[in-house]
C-alpha cells in the first residue's frame, strides 16, 4: 500500500483536523466548566465598598458550598458609570467567612490582605 498516494494524505490530513478540533473543544469545555470566573455560585452580600473616586464599587459575596465543603469569598468589581458589562468577578478565595475590603487608591483595592490592580488583576485560589 502507497502511504505517500494524494488521497491517503488528505484522509489523514482531515482526520488529524478533526481529532484536533475535539482536543480544542474539550479542553474549553473543561475550562469553562472547572476554572472559568463566570460560572460561580452567587452567594449572600455581606461587604460592599466604593472606590475612592466612585468609579468601582467592590462587592463581597459569601458562598455556602454545603455540607461537604467550606465557605468561599467572592468578590464582584462593578463599574458604577457603565451601562453594558457592568461586573466582572475579581476574587475567589476558599476557606474564608469574612471579606476586608480597602482601597488603597482608586485603582488599587485589598481583600483579606491580597492587593489587585483594578479592573485587570483577579485572585482565584485555585490558580495559586
């Protein structure tokens, strides 16, 4: 058999296409599904604290995960003058009840002692 013939080629071209296809999809589901800030349990207010400027406002929700598992702080950034996107979560943090929120500048904000550049830097603990 002629490995090198013009139509086993484009075979093996299109089924190495489409294998790489599924790695890539799989692998985005699993982002999305394991690691992706979007996708976290809302949980209850307990802390919320404005920017020295009114830009953002730094909310705290407190997650309950049940019986097998511990609370988790997240934090929530919103953008107090936009009309679209208005939220980005910026903090998860496992093993924690309570949330101390400061700003150190208006772009500049601390909770429970881990310092982010607004609105770009997030913490999620499982990325630590």
């Amino acid at each position: 058999m002629d490995y090198n013939h013009p139509e086993i080629k484009k075979t093996k071209r299109k089924v190495g296409i489409v294998l790489l296809g599924i790695t890539v999809s799989l692998v985005g589901v699993l982002y999305w599904a394991f690691y992706s800030m979007y996708r976290l349990p809302t949980g209850e207010k307990i802390a919320e604290v404005k920017s020295p400027d009114g830009t953002y406002t730094l909310r705290a929700y407190l997650s309950n995960g049940g019986a097998t598992t511990s609370y988790a702080i997240r934090g929530e950034l919103v953008w107090n003058n936009r009309t679209y996107f208005k939220t980005k979560n910026v903090y998860w943090n496992y093993r924690e009840e309570n949330a101390t929120i400061v700003w150190q500048d208006k772009d500049t904000v601390a909770i429970n002692g881990h310092t982010l550049d607004m609105p770009n830097e997030v913490y999620d603990f499982r990325k630590q």
